[in-house]
C-alpha cells in the first residue's frame, strides 16, 4: 500500500459528468480547441524553421488583413458550408451519408445539363441550374436511402460505392459526349455569363456564398427551429424509442436524406458555376471528407457548422501560401490542419465532463 | 466527527456499540457531495465477514453513492475507509481491487461479441492469452460451483439473458479474488423466480467467507436474506437493525420516514369493452411464434391485469399494442376508431392510447436529450407548442417544469439536463408525466414499479387508478404478482403466449399461480 500512501501526497483530476452546458460556453470551448491547435502548430513551424514574425505576418496580417485573402477565405468557406450542412442533416438523422462527392458530381451534372443544352430562357437559367443540381443530388442518394429503408443495406457502403459510379460516369461524360469542342481537353465548355453566379462587386466573392448564406438559414430553422428539426433529435437519439412514441422515423429518414443529397448537388452547383465555370474532372475532390469533417466538428449544429467551413477554409488559404512562400512541404499543412482539428474535437471532452483537481 | 476536508483520517475508531468483531470493511463518517449536492452526509456503515448485509434506502437515498465510494469511482471528499481494521485509501477501482473490494453494477459491463471467459479475462488479464484463457477458464468453473452458477462459458455474451449476464459479472469480481463484494440493485432487473436463485447463490457466498453488501430498495428481499439491515435516507443513515428484530412496515417507516401502506380499491364504474383484442398471433424478428390466439376485452374504467412468468410473450403483446409489432393474425379493436390492428404507433396516439414501457431507456426515454425534450416530445407529436413552422420552447419548458412539480420528478436541476441523469424512478415518473398528458383514454403499463422504491411505486400505482378512475381502460402487464393482486380489477393470467384463464378481482393468489405455472 506504499505506493497509495505514495500517491496521497499529490491529489489527483477528478472527472464528472456534466448535466449540460450554455451554449457560449461551448463556443468558448470550440475556440480554445482552436486556440490550442494553433499554438501548437506554432510551435511546430517554429521549430521547422519559419520565424515568428514570418508566421504571425502570415496568419495575422496576410489573412486577416488583406481583403483578397479574406474573399479567398470566404470563397472557399461557400461550398464547404454546403457539404458540411449536407453531412449534418444526413448525421442527425443517423444516415452516415459518405456519398457526398457522388451527389456533388451528379448536382454539377444536372446544372451542366441545362447549361450546355440551353434549357429554358437565360434569366431563368441560373435557377434551372440550380433545381436540377438539386434534383440530381437527391437522384444519387434515393437509391442508398430505399436500399438502407427496405432491405437494411448498410448506406455507409452503397453511398461510398455510388461515389465512383458517379465518378467513372462523369469521366464518361467529360472524355465523351461532354468534352469542350473548343480545346478538346476533358472538361465541358465554359459556361456563358448568364451561367455563371453573379460576383457580388467586392474581390472574388460572388452569390455562392448567399446561397450558402440561405441554405444556412433554411437547416437552422428545418433542425432547430422546426417540429421536424425536434423529432430529427430523437431519431437521432433513440430511433426506437421515437419510432415507440409515433415519430414516423422512416419517413423522416428519407426527408432527411433527400434534402441531404439536395444540398450536396447545389454545392456541385455552386463549385462549377461560382468557382470553376465549368464542369471538370477533379471539381469535386476532397469536399466529401471536408463535409463529414466539419458536420462531425461542428457536432451537426448549422451555426456551428458556419464556423468550422471558415476555420477550414482559412487553413486551406494559409496552407497554400505558407507551401508557395515558405517552401513548408504539403504535408506539413496537412499535419496543421489535422492538429487544430484533433484539439477542436477533443474540446468535446470538456463540454461533456468537468474536470477538477482534488487534493 | 470532525476530521479536515479531503483528509482521511488516520485513527481507527472503534465499530457501533454493537458490534466487538472487527468489520472487514467499514465506512467511517463518509461525506460526499455533487455541487450544492449532499449525497452522503456523515454515514457511516460497516461489513462484517460472512455476512450479508443489506443497505436499504429509496431510489437517491445514497446507497449507491456510499457503495461507489467504497469501489473507488467516487472520491469522498471526507471520512475514512478501513479495510480489517486498517485504515486504507482508495484512489480508484484499481485500488479497490487490489483490496479485495468488487462491485457488481446496475449497467453491467460486458462485451458483447465475446464469450463469458473472454469477458472476465479482460478484467483480470495477466500473462499470455493462451495460458491466462485456460486459468480463467479453470478458476471460473470452479468459483461458479462454489455459489451454484450455471453459465455458458462459450457463448457471446449478447446472446444470454439479463440473468446471465449478471452472473457473468458476478464471476467476475469473484474470479478477480474479491472478497468484499457489492451488488447494487441486483434483483431489480430480474424475474422473481431468477432474483430467488440469486439471493441463494448470495447467501453460498456468504457461507464461502464472503462478505456482500446487498444495495436494494426490496423490503423482502433484506428482510428474508440477509443478516443486518441498514437503512439510508436523504444521505443519512437512519439505522441498522436485524431483520428478526423489526417488521415491514417498521423498515418502511425508516425507508420513507412515514409510513406507506398501498390498498386495494376497485373500480366503481365500469363502462363498455374500449379495447378488445381477438385472436392475435405474433412472430418474433426470427420468426418464432410467440403469441398465440390471443384475446381478451378492456373496458373502460378497469384495470386488466395480465400476470404470468416473464418471457411468455408479455413483451411482444406490448409491441402489438404500440403498433410496433404487427400481428400475423387476428385484430385489435378501439371503441370509435374501430379496427386498429393496421394503425401505426402515432394513430394510435392520437386514438388516445399510451404506453408505459418496462425498458424506460429503451423505449420510452431518449438519454441524451433533455428532460423538457423528453417531457414534450408528446405534446409536439400532438401538435402542441407551437406550429409546424416553430416551435415555441418557451411554452415547453414552462409546461415541463410545472410536469415535473405535479409529478414530484425528483432530480432535475436544469431546464437542460440530460434525462440519461434521472434516477430510475424519477425517470419512471417523467415518462408518465408526459403519458398522462394527453389524457389517455387506454394505457398500457408493463412493469410499471420495476426497479422503484416504495414511494416511487406507490406514486406510479397512484397514477394509474387515477386513470382508471377518470374513465380509461388500463392494462397492467407485470411479472410482480403483488402488483397485478393490488391494482387489477381484473386479471388475465398468460402462459406460452396467451391467455389461458381470467379471474375477477378479489382473486385466489393462488388459483393465479396455479394458472401461471401449468396448463389449465
């Protein structure tokens, strides 16, 4: 018993649960994950070799600063608030919807669709393109919804396995029928003027950041705000026990899951008619992990999914320009990013236990 | 009493007058508290070697508290702990095992996937897999025939009863060399006739030089099985007595500082059938039958109750009420509504049928969300709180928090706050707050006092002949004979997934048993 005699003289973390948290509270717990992940990365590419000043004149001033890396940073944080908002309402409903890169492919597809074959005069080409972008995402999730709701197959595999579906089909297209006339290169012709989102007058920024800015608005109110939002908790909580109380689980599953893949298609069409004009091969890649990232971080909370998009798009932005003007190799950027996202998650803890020391 | 905060006090202190043997374990002047919280205040108790002794006390009464201390996962912030007369510190579950301390929980903690000696080998892993599987394996076949345990050793763990399961626990803090062992609640999830096996199995391991305090909110069960009784209210110990030495009612009086003595009254209106059920048979997942030309009538201003031994289909003729088991045959009709044997759960709702589950957590509670959510999810389904467009949470809560006041839910400290966090019968009462909302018009109540105090049980039988009384049909499905004799004005007695006879209250205790265990 002499190491417990031993151990008395210093005392020790007591850990409790907590009964629940005000949401300010958990804010400040997210930024000081943030506050924590920096630090460290600091403290990483310190020893790395960059110099402080260089870091806090990148950070600081490069970023926040300079208008052109703040409409860069919201540029960016567009369509990944989409995808995130896409991966939360599929998670509140416990669809692990990893098909997100599929619909985007395929809500780029529909809004090409219009573009390319001159669907419908051109002030209403822009909202075509945007209600087929839709209608092709929730296309590509219906399948693995019936599928998961009818038979019990696992939609984390078939939303996977639609996504190379989805890619092969879009190579098919952009080496086939699709392929520019003009340059001959694998991608579709550019879209015209009247295709492409509207800039907003200020740096780069354009109307794919209102529709994000209004699909943030809608899943506030349809997930917090709505009866639906309420019984999605509970499907989310105890599908069982909703299902006992007459929440009509699989019919909220399936809303859920349409609107889902309905908001992953618009984020295909907001990349290819805000970013990239046109539809290429590679338009879509990384924003399936980025989504499920962020809803996971931002714990399915629409608002919180808004400040984890930014968080993301700002490392994204100073990734690129630590690797262009330090030569800080792509995978220290990486190793960045997964830090402050490893903290921010681990912020979790926190908010769901109280830690105190005893003596 | 006074020793310093956090201190554990180093001097033995003789044991309570009565007792000149040395405890194997005794708790001295143990205060702990959560927050503004006192959970134990000053309590002392002390363990005797051989014996069992039972710790009483209502649902919060601190027993479980008062035993976690002694297990190492609550540090108490005062008081001492002496283990055979040596005062000792126990910084954690590690600590309490090397003393010899094991605690069997209310939530076991098995995995699932694996067999039993898979399980136990992971809390007391030593040595290599091969050879250490082998002495588990050994060492468990013989701790099982020394308390009469039969369990499956290579089954998964998922795949046994309730009661298997526990003795799997069991096992295991026996096989990890306990022999100061704590059993928190262990009756109260199980049948009578598997919580009578247990208290023997108990009592072997008393007589093996065991000692085992028996945290229980069971009058019987400590008056019947065990040596001493303690008894815990509001975090105090009220006193230890011997249970030749006092009568029920006596230890009630301690339990609730009053006495609470339930009785019979039967139904003085009875209206027309409001539910009838007529020939039903039900599958299970597996496609096993379970259910079986089933039939009987509730009328409204009755309470049917439907008393067997557990596992003869009571918990699917549950599912087959709440419309989450459709049946294979047969129908279920509602006065008005007519035939409901198609209707789905939330129909069924809105026809005024509630339902009081036996799996709380389960069926009736979502433990991450919070007791205002849980408490509305009702009146939300209903179209109460506002529109389909908003809902109004202000409304909501204020509605919960006068819930919780008419129904003297006990424990809740915010608006906020996770359900998971409600004691059993607080959640128990939470769940007919929001049932008996609606003003039903048919409930469904299986087991409604499983794992209740006395207070709490007798609040829940209160609220039922209530119902009855304002004109609902109830149905009382219970393994509790005591419960069925006490509430049901009727009783239908179901064996191998019907009913096989019923009997008009006052009913022959046991005519009922006779039915209950063979064919009639």
């Amino acid at each position: 018993m002499s190491d417990i005699a031993r151990a008395r003289r210093f005392g020790r973390i007591n850990l409790e649960i907590r009964d629940d948290m005000p949401m300010w509270k958990q804010s400040l717990a997210f930024l000081a994950g943030v506050a924590a992940g920096l630090v460290i990365s600091v403290v990483i590419l310190l020893v790395s070799g960059v110099g402080l000043a260089a870091l806090l004149n990148e950070f600081v001033v490069f970023i926040f600063t300079s208008p052109k890396n703040i409409s860069g940073v919201l540029v960016q944080a567009g369509p990944l608030i989409i995808v995130g908002l896409s991966a939360g309402i599929a998670f509140k409903a416990r669809f692990w919807n990893i098909g997100i890169e599929g619909q985007v492919i395929f809500g780029a597809i529909g809004a090409t669709l219009v573009a390319i074959n001159d669907i419908g005069p051109p002030s209403l080409r822009l909202p075509l393109m945007a209600f087929f972008a839709a209608l092709g995402g929730m296309m590509w999730i219906l399948l693995p919804t019936i599928l998961k709701l009818r038979l019990r197959i696992n939609e984390i595999i078939s939303t996977l396995l639609m996504n190379y579906i989805a890619f092969n089909f879009l190579l098919h297209l952009l080496y086939g029928p699709w392929q520019d006339p003009v340059s001959s290169f694998p991608h579709s012709e550019q879209f015209e003027d009247f295709e492409r989102l509207a800039p907003l007058g200020w740096q780069s920024l354009n109307t794919s950041l209102l529709i994000a800015v209004a699909l943030v608005i809608f899943c506030f109110w349809f997930m917090v705000k709505s009866r639906f939002g309420f019984q999605l908790n509970f499907v989310h909580s105890n599908a069982q026990m909703a299902k006992a109380l007459g929440v009509r689980v699989a019919a909220l599953t399936l809303t859920a899951a349409l609107i889902s893949g309905a908001l992953s298609g618009l984020a295909g069409f907001a990349i290819s008619a805000g970013i990239e004009s046109r539809m290429t091969q590679s338009f879509f890649i990384g924003y399936g992990f980025s989504g499920i990232l962020i809803a996971f971080l931002a714990r399915n909370n629409p608002l919180g999914i808004v400040a984890v998009s930014i968080l993301v798009a700002t490392l994204m932005i100073a990734g690129q320009s630590l690797q262009v003007f330090y030569q800080i190799p792509f995978a220290m950027v990486q190793l960045i990013q997964a830090i402050i996202v490893i903290c921010v998650a681990a912020s979790e803890f926190f908010i769901r236990h109280r830690v105190r020391w005893v003596e | 009493m006074t020793t310093g905060p956090g201190r554990i006090s180093a001097h033995a202190e003789s044991g309570p007058a009565h007792d000149p043997a040395v405890p194997a374990l005794a708790l001295r002047s143990i205060t702990k508290s959560f927050g503004d919280f006192v959970a134990l205040d000053d309590v002392d108790f002390d363990l005797r070697s051989g014996e069992v002794h039972a710790l009483l006390g209502e649902n919060g009464a601190g027993k479980s508290s008062l035993m976690n201390v002694a297990a190492g996962l609550y540090a108490a912030d005062r008081g001492a702990i002496e283990i055979a007369g040596q005062t000792v510190s126990i910084r954690g579950p590690s600590d309490a095992q090397s003393l010899r301390i094991g605690m069997v929980h209310q939530h076991y903690k098995l995995v699932m996937p694996f067999n039993t000696v898979e399980n136990i080998l992971l809390a007391n892993a030593a040595g290599g897999y091969r050879q250490s599987l082998q002495r588990v394996r050994e060492l468990i076949s013989e701790k099982a025939d020394l308390v009469g345990f039969e369990v499956d050793l290579d089954k998964p763990v998922g795949a046994l009863s309730i009661a298997e399961q526990q003795r799997v626990e069991i096992l295991k803090v026996l096989v990890a060399g306990a022999n100061i062992i704590i059993l928190d609640e262990p009756t109260a999830v199980l049948t009578d006739e598997e919580g009578q096996r247990l208290l023997e199995a108990i009592r072997k391991l008393a007589e093996s030089g065991c000692s085992v305090a028996l945290v229980t909110h069971n009058l019987n069960e400590s008056l019947m099985h065990s040596d001493r009784i303690t008894v815990m209210r509001n975090g105090k110990v009220v006193d230890t007595v011997l249970p030749d030495a006092v009568t029920g009612p006596d230890l009630t009086r301690m339990i609730v500082g009053e006495s609470i003595v339930e009785k019979r009254h039967l139904s003085t209106v009875t209206g027309k059938p409001r539910l009838t059920v007529r020939k039903v048979a039900a599958r299970r997942a597996d496609g096993l039958p379970v259910l079986s030309d089933l039939s009987f009538d509730v009328r409204s201003g009755e309470i049917y109750g439907i008393a067997g031994v557990g596992g003869n289909g009571q918990s699917e003729l549950v599912e087959v009420l709440m419309g989450l088991l459709p049946p294979s045959e047969g129908h279920l009709y509602l006065d008005g509504p007519g035939d409901i044997t198609l209707a789905r759960s939330d129909e069924r709702r809105r026809f005024g049928v509630a339902c009081i589950p036996a799996d709380r957590q389960g069926y009736a509670l979502a433990g991450d969300l919070s007791v205002s959510d849980n408490y509305a999810i009702g009146g939300v389904l209903s179209g109460k709180y506002g529109s389909w467009m908003r809902l109004d949470r202000k409304t909501m809560t204020r509605a919960t928090r006068s819930a919780v006041k008419k129904y003297d839910v006990q424990g809740v400290r915010s608006d906020g706050q996770r359900s998971a966090l409600l004691s059993g019968g607080n959640a128990q009462k939470l769940v007919i707050a929001r049932e008996f909302s609606g003003d039903p018009t048919v409930v469904i109540a299986h087991s409604p006092n499983r794992g209740l105090d006395v207070r709490a049980s007798a609040a829940v039988h209160g609220h039922l002949l209530s119902a009855r009384d304002a004109g609902a049909a109830v149905v009382l499905i219970s393994e509790d004979l005591d419960e069925i004799l006490l509430l049901s004005d009727r009783i239908g007695v179901m064996n191998s997934g019907t009913i096989v006879s019923e009997f008009d209250a006052p009913a022959d205790r046991h005519d009922i048993g006779k039915a209950m265990v063979g064919h009639v």
